[in-house]
C-alpha cells in the first residue's frame, strides 16, 4: 500500500473511484451522495493545489481522499472526498487514509483536523468515532438527505 499525492493526470482516475464509491452508496440508500458530487472542476483545482491523494496497491489506484485546509479556521485542516473503491474495501484502507491525514495535518503543523460526513453515512461515521473523532453536532434547518455530522479532532 502506498499513498501519494494526485497528478494531474489522474484526475480521471480520481474522478472514476468517487463515481464507484457515489453509486454503491445511493444503492444502499446513503441519499445525501446524490447532492454532494464534486464537479470535474472542482477536483481539478483540488488537485492542482495538491490537496489531493491516491491509495495504491500494487500500482492500482484504488482511492483517494482531499486533505485542505479549513476553510473557517487556520489551525484546522478538513479531510473531503475520502473513498474506495467498492471491490477494496472493507481492507482497513479508509483507516490508513485517515491516519495519512492525521499525519499529514501534524507535519503541517495543524491542531485539529474537521470533516463533514453525510448523516446517513452509518459507516463513515462509526469509522472517524473509531479514530477519536468527536461528534460536534449536525447543521439544522437543511432537508434529511443533506444533513451533515460535523466531526472533528484534536491533533495537539
């Protein structure tokens, strides 16, 4: 297993890991995924920020999560877009993306690291808990299928 940060040129294969992991989750009825597609355009920049990373086994880029910085505070960094391919999953590789992300925010110097996950996410949600993330709670007044669990860690 190896993590490095997109290129360029694989902003399709990024593209294709996000699209395979939206269809298994609106299958299983995880809703909120219909509306959080990020646009080409979007990862594009994403990428050429170099926010953007990719799992590989043995050379096969099999997912791919964005480390940012937050967009509310300068001491936090904000983890988007974490997904595996549905076949390589359930193979401890979304925990090793979220430990590269502790890691990574601690070399930059982060005190927390944030995250908004999909309140329908059972499993995304039960994994950050795992990991020591902390439920800060969802933002009102948004219909059910956009609801978002505010998670968060402190990396100090």
């Amino acid at each position: 297993m190896e993590i490095k940060l997109a290129k360029e040129s694989q902003l399709l294969e990024v593209l294709y890991i996000i699209k395979e992991c939206t269809e298994q989750l609106i299958d299983k009825g995880v809703k909120s995924w219909h509306n959080m597609h990020a646009d080409y355009s979007e990862i594009a920049k994403d990428i050429n920020s170099k926010y953007v990373y990719i799992i590989f086994l043995k050379s096969v880029p099999v997912g791919t999560i964005t480390i940012k910085p937050n967009a509310e505070s300068s001491e936090a960094s904000t983890i988007e877009r974490l997904a595996i391919f549905p076949h390589f999953q359930k193979r401890g590789l979304a925990k090793a993306m979220i430990e590269f992300a502790e890691k990574h925010s601690r070399e930059k110097e982060y005190k927390r690291i944030t995250g908004k996950i999909p309140v329908d996410d059972e499993p995304l949600c039960r994994l950050l808990e795992d990991r020591g993330f902390v439920n800060m709670g969802t933002a009102q007044s948004l219909p059910n299928e956009l609801v978002k669990v505010n998670y968060e860690k402190r990396l100090v």
